[in-house]
C-alpha cells in the first residue's frame, strides 16, 4: 500500500478543548463557516451540541439538529468533503463508533428549505454493504402489488417490504402495518415536517409516504428493501441518499390496465376514474430522463415475473470481491483521527486504551460507502494495517 505521492487534502481541524477535559469540541472550517461540535453537559443531561459560525456576519447559528446522535463521549472529526464530517466516537464499540454530521447532503438541503432553518444530520455509519434497495413504480392496477408479493414470497428471507404510511381508508382484508400504516393526515404531516420520511406524495387525493424507518427497519435485518411508491415518490428517492434500482412496470395497453383496475374491485366509479387520468401522466413520466434504469411490461404475469427476477439478478454492485476489511466490530475501541487522504481516513488507536489484539492503526474506506436512507452511511469498511511504521511512512 502506497500513499506516496498523494496530494495533500484540503481540510483544516482545529481541536479546541474548552473547560473540563469532559467538554471537548471540535471546530471544523467549511468555506465561510465553521462548525463546533461538541459535548456540553447541560442540566448534567451530556448531549451534542452543535454551533455555526458564520465569519461573513461573525454570527453564532445554532442549527436544528436531525436524527440519533453519537453517545456523546469524547470525539475527533474530520472534513470528509463539503457535504459531510466525519465524527469518531471513543470508549464504545467500532460498530457504535463512526458517525457522520450531514451538512449539506441532498437530504440536508431539502429539510433545510422545508423548515426553513439551518438544518444539520446525523448519520450512523455501518459496517459491511447492503444490497440497493429496489423501488417499483407504476400507474395503479398495473400489478406492482401482485409481482412484490410474488416475490416476496419465494424469496422471504431476500426481501423485506417497506411498508409505507397512508392517509386513505383501509381496504378489506388490509391489515394497518401490514400492507400500510394508516395514519391521520395532521399526525403524518407533522412526522414529515420532523423530517422522519424519505419521502411523500398526494396519489389519488391521500397522502402516502416512506418513512426513513420502513426502509432502515429491512435493511437492518439484511434483508433488500422493496419500495411500491408512485413517479413523485421515485422521483423524490432519486435526489435522497438513498442509492437505489428505479424499476417502472407499465401495462400492456390502456384498455388492459383499466380493466384490472376494475376487476380488482377495490374502487369507486369515481376513484378509478381518478386513478385513469393520473395513470396516463404516469406512463408520460416513465421516460423521463435518469429516473428509470428499467421499464417491464406486465402483459403475461408469469413472464413479467421472470424478467423481474432477471433485472435484480443482474444487479450484483455489492458483491465483495475484497475479503479484507473488518466487519465485525463489537469489541470497545479508542481511535482518533489521524488523517486523510483522497479515499482513506486513518484512525490511530490512543495509546494505553486499545484493547488486546485489536488493531493500532485503521482505515476508514471512503470510497466504499453507498448512501443509506437518512440516518444511516451504510457500506463502510475499516481495514486494519497491521505494518504501522511502514504505512505511517506512506501518509506522513
Ligand atoms: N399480468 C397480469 N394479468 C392480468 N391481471 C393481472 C396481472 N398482474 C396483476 N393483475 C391483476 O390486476 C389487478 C391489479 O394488480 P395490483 O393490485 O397488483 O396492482 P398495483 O399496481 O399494485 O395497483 P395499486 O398501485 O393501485 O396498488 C389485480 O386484481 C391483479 O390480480
Ligand atoms: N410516493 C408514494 N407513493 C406510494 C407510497 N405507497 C404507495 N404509493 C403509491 O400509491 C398508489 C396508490 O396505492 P393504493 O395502495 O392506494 O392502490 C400506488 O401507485 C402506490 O405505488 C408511498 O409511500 N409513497
């Protein structure tokens, strides 16, 4: 491994220890702005506390801070680039370790103009790769429900539903966390505006939506996420972190999917009208450019289904080739930032803290992390180097 010869990367970490050696911040220079993360210890409650200054004005902007944050022990952090800093947590396991302050992710953006408010994220990093969740679109009655069910009951340990959160009236047989949460409509705007969903859209006169739990929850098992949401959905995922496969099922002509749309029997005359007129602005949608990689045709279902399983086989992104990285890191650590290149951070253990037989230097693999949904960075591997003077050599 050789690191000669790299640039030098352009970032600038200023630790600052205030007080007590229990109230460590970090202050991290981005463009105009800097960053102070710390722990404060307010009310004898310890917690995060985040603070932006802003050298135009030489204001202080206390950001509205999203998501689970760290366990609030003592901490190094980086600039990774301009959308994110890496925050590193001692004295608790790897696993429970990284963590990364979004701070001008699409996500962040977004929450940042709904609210209106500076706005800033927590993201927990986690070891090892997650299949791309697969999201499955089209107009209604198309038959998205019937080909996900399908396979989700051939391959029930491969697949997990995202069950999303709507605001319309249970049909028979529908069971609440099942096939959806239903919700009421103020409950569920309020979650939205908290910034708790993927994303969200008015169908058919209801609110719907995917919480960023509905897809962490699948994940979390291991299994790969499948999402049925409508073209607004799709088109919100595609700017979320989320990597994702955009599959858009169409049916074979217009007269067919209204037939099925009536012969499934679950609307009104005026529902499945609605649902008609919305379903040809769908089908206009379905080319837009860079928001589909596949279009399957549901004409004969067994057929369809065969090509279903065809496009997820041939995405194999995610298979390791590379065996060396650590994917177990239940053990208590005590690493801090040593530095950074263009694709690795380095991580040092502190001495006389490290744990018997656990590595003295690690590197954080940047280029390996795929987007989670908010919240979570998944896909991260940390390697050991077990030669510490040779590599040090190398990145000095
Ligand atoms: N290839 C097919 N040929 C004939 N009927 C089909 C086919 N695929 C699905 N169907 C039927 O069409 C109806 C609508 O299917 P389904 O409920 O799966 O659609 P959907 O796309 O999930 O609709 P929605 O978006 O409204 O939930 C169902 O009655 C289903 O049995
Ligand atoms: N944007 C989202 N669209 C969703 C979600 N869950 C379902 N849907 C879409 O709504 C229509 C109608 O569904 P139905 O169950 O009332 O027939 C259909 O196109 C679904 O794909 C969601 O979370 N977000």
């Amino acid at each position: 491994m050789s690191r000669k010869g790299e640039e030098a990367p352009e970032f600038r970490v200023d630790p600052i220890t205030l007080g007590s050696k229990d109230c460590q911040q970090n202050a991290i220079v981005v463009g105009d702005k800097t960053y102070v993360i710390g722990r404060t210890d307010d009310d004898s409650k310890s917690s995060f506390g985040i603070k932006i200054l802003d050298k135009l004005t030489q204001t202080w902007i206390v950001p509205t801070v999203l998501g689970a944050q760290p366990p609030s022990k003592s901490h190094s952090a980086i600039l990774i680039n301009e959308e994110k800093i890496l925050v590193v947590e001692k004295g608790v396991s790897l696993n429970d370790s990284i963590w990364f302050l979004e701070i001008d992710t699409p996500f962040v953006k977004q929450q940042r103009k709904i609210k209106g408010l500076e706005v800033v994220s927590w993201s927990k990093g986690v070891l090892g790769v997650a299949q791309k969740p697969v999201v499955i679109s089209g107009p209604s009655g198309v038959g998205k429900g019937t080909l996900i069910a399908k396979l989700m009951k051939e391959y029930p340990s491969k697949f997990g539903f995202s069950v999303s959160h709507t605001t319309r009236s249970p049909r028979v047989k529908e069971i609440d966390g099942v096939h959806y949460h239903f919700a009421g409509r103020s409950k569920m705007e309020q979650d939205i505006s908290e910034g708790e969903f993927l994303e969200f859209a008015h169908v058919h006169g209801n609110l719907y939506g995917t919480s960023i739990e509905a897809v962490e929850s699948v994940t979390d098992e291991g299994k790969r996420c499948i999402l049925d949401i409508d073209v607004q959905g799709a088109r919100s995922v595609r700017a979320s972190s989320l990597e994702a496969i955009f599959i858009f099922v169409c049916p074979p002509s217009f007269e067919e999917l209204e037939k099925r749309l009536r012969a499934r029997g679950t609307e009104t005359e005026e529902q499945i009208q609605k649902r008609l007129r919305n379903a040809r602005a769908e089908l206009d949608q379905s080319n837009s450019p860079g928001l589909f990689d596949h279009l399957l045709v549901n004409d004969n279902l067994e057929a369809c289904y065969e090509n279903l399983k065809k496009m997820l086989s041939l995405d194999d992104d995610h298979k390791d080739s590379d065996g060396c990285f650590i994917e177990d890191g239940k053990a208590t650590a005590c690493y801090s930032i040593l530095s950074k290149t263009e694709s690795e951070v380095f991580l040092q253990s502190e001495t006389g803290e490290v744990v018997k037989g656990a590595a003295s230097l690690l590197a954080v693999d940047l280029s390996s992390l795929t987007g989670g949904a908010p919240g979570r960075t998944r896909g991260l591997k940390i390697h050991s180097i077990n030669s510490i003077d040779n590599d040090l050599k190398g990145i000095r």
